[in-house]
C-alpha cells in the first residue's frame, strides 16, 4: 500500500521559557505567511507563553529533565519521558508532518525523539552561543542546525551547521525603524532582567544609580526597570531618596517601545535579549546570569561586545561603584554612545525568520 503524502505541515517543539518560544513564534508566523500549517508541542509551563502562538493545533506532553545528582528522581523522570514520546508519536502518526522544528528545551525533546523514530526530517534551532544539551542530543541526526549566533560550542562534529540568527517578534523589527533619541535631555536607562525577572539586578542596579553617580548626570536620569514584584517597594525608596524618576514594573507587554526609547539598557544576555538589543540598536550593560547552563550567557554576550556594542559585566565581580562607573563613562561621551548604538544595529539579523523558513522548506523538500 502507498504512502500517504506527508502534510505542508511543520511541527513546532520547544522549551518552557520565553527565550525558546519567542524565536518559535517568530518562525511560525513566516512560514504561516508562506502557506504552511503550523502546530505546538510543549509541556504545560511552555504553553503559558503559547496563548496566542500561531499554530492550527497546540499539544502538551509529559516532559522532564533528568536530575543525575537526585538518582532517586530519574524513575520519574523516566515515565514522563517515555509518555511524552509515545504521545508524540502518536501525533505524528496521525498528522504526518513534513518537518518537525525543535527549538531547545527539554519539553522539545519528546518530539524530536518522535521524530526521529519516525523518519521525520528533523530541524533545529539553538538561540544561543552554546548548544543546548537537547539539541545537542539530536543535532547529529537533523538535516540542519541554525543557530542565533555564527559561535557555536558544542556542535557535534559532521553537523550542518548555519548561523541564521535568532528570528524576532515583528514589534521589534518595528522598532528598528526608529532612531537612537536625542540627548540633549532626558537621558532613559531600560533595565530587564529577562523573562524571570533578576533580584541581583534588581538589587545592584539601584544603588549603582541612585548612589555611584555624579549629581549632575543623576539629574537627567530616568529609569524604566523590571524588577520582581516583592522588591518594588524597596527598589521605588532607593530612586526617591535620590530624586530619580522612575518606572518599575514585574513585567512590561511593550518592551519594543522601552528598547526604542533607551539611551542605554543594563540586561541579562540571554539569546532573546542580545538579538533584541542588535535589531533595534542600542547600547548595553550585560550580566551574564552565573548559574547559565554552560555559561552560555557570556558566550552570547561576546556578540555584542566584540562589536563595541556592551560592556559584559560578570556577577563574580560586579558591584554597584563598578556599574556606576560604566554608566557615567557611557554618559560621559555622546557621540560615542551613538557609536555603540550603530555598532549594535550592525550585529543584527532581521531576515532570521525568512532565512530559517526557508531551510525548513528546502529540508521538507529532500
């Protein structure tokens, strides 16, 4: 009995946090564009940020990742994974994609694993400078592994390898257009501390402004910050003490316009971050988060640095003078500032999605 021809369908799997399922979203919204059907598998924390994900079908499955310093939880663990598979499976089966998507996680493995079992051509996409350890898993076995930057520890060797960059969200390529603003007045300092929100930035960058800075340039200053709910009271004293406009919220839903509106942004340097900060070009303070798998944050910070677009401040020696001191020094030179502006806006990728659409469609093709 013949075959049954595979859907114009691609598969969708990726990770719980924002990092993975944005770049997801941005690839999906190409190829939907392009005349595809798009579905999602993720497990349940994933398919938070999946409320209004592109996709005709959405799945959630058991995932978990492997505690090899708890072997008492690795039977669970184990169920899950198998469960998750066998779902998957399932799916796939009944669905016959041309191509299943994996974009990092461990809520992506499942799939990719369905994938493989199945002889599903598989594509992956690793957001940062340092391969995941899922997609390290699958990478000998994908007909391509693009990658958010053109670093990429880890690759096996003999893998197809092509850096594409990290596809953004369309508000953001929207605020690309808009020019670095004056700075003859209001001097604006956007501090994020990723999708989870950062208590040492929330701690450490406060004083650093609020204390470390010379008077006259604290004059001029307004901060827009992201700060965890339970430090806003203490965050908010700090700025009024030293008479510092102020913003603070948990979570801001127009991030393109805070990027836009920032003469300089202080951020952790997660993939989604550092690609965000490259489209619409703006200088930067980056703290790797120390606890990164693999340290992948640094790594990825270097694309940005390298360029004279930041300045990589590490947790193990970060304190508030020397923050301080980095903010007046970038203050300090206007035309400088601009410089490293244009630097930014020189390490973007905004053509990442279509790139990355159209391997998928070359690989769904083979």
């Amino acid at each position: 009995m013949a075959e049954l021809p595979r859907e114009r369908l691609v598969v969708i799997a990726a990770g719980g946090t924002g990092g993975h399922m944005f770049p997801a979203r941005a690839f999906a919204d190409e190829l939907r564009a392009r005349g595809w059907k798009t579905a999602l598998i993720s497990d349940s924390r994933g398919l938070r940020y999946a409320a209004d994900f592109p996709a005709d079908w959405k799945e959630e499955i058991e995932a978990a990742s492997p505690n090899f310093r708890k072997p008492w939880t690795l039977p669970g663990a184990a169920l899950k994974i198998n469960a998750g598979i066998a779902k998957a499976s399932r799916l796939l089966k009944q669905h016959r994609p041309a191509l299943v998507a994996g974009f990092g996680g461990y809520p992506a493995f499942p799939a990719l694993a369905a994938a493989r079992r199945r002889g599903v051509p598989i594509l992956i996409h690793e957001q940062n400078a340092v391969l995941g350890r899922v997609n390290r898993q699958f990478a000998k076995h994908a007909k391509l592994v693009a990658s958010g930057f053109s670093r990429l520890d880890f690759l096996p060797p003999g893998s197809a390898h092509l850096a594409v960059g990290n596809p953004v969200r369309a508000p953001i390529l929207a605020a690309a257009t808009r020019p670095f603003p004056p700075t003859d007045g209001v001097l604006n300092i956007f501090v994020t501390g990723g999708s989870q929100g950062s208590r040492i930035i929330g701690e450490m960058v406060p004083l650093a402004i609020a204390q470390q800075l010379p008077p006259p340039l604290m004059a001029r200053i307004k901060v827009v910050q992201q700060v965890r709910e339970e430090q806003v009271e203490s965050v908010r004293s700090v700025y009024r003490v030293a008479k510092i406009d102020c913003e603070l919220a948990p979570f801001f839903s127009d991030m393109p316009d805070r990027l836009a509106e920032a003469h300089l942004v202080i951020a952790r340097s997660g993939a989604g971050t550092v690609s965000e900060l490259a489209a619409v070009g703006r200088p930067s303070i980056l703290i790797p988060l120390a606890i990164a798998m693999d340290d992948h944050q640094a790594a990825n910070a270097e694309a940005l640095t390298e360029v004279g677009a930041a300045d990589m401040l590490l947790e193990s020696n970060a304190t508030p003078k020397l923050l301080g001191a980095l903010i007046a020094a970038r203050f300090s030179d206007m035309e400088e500032l601009r410089a490293r502006a244009a630097a930014a806006r020189s390490a973007a990728k905004p053509d990442a999605a279509r790139e990355l659409a159209d391997m998928a469609e070359r690989i769904a093709e083979l």
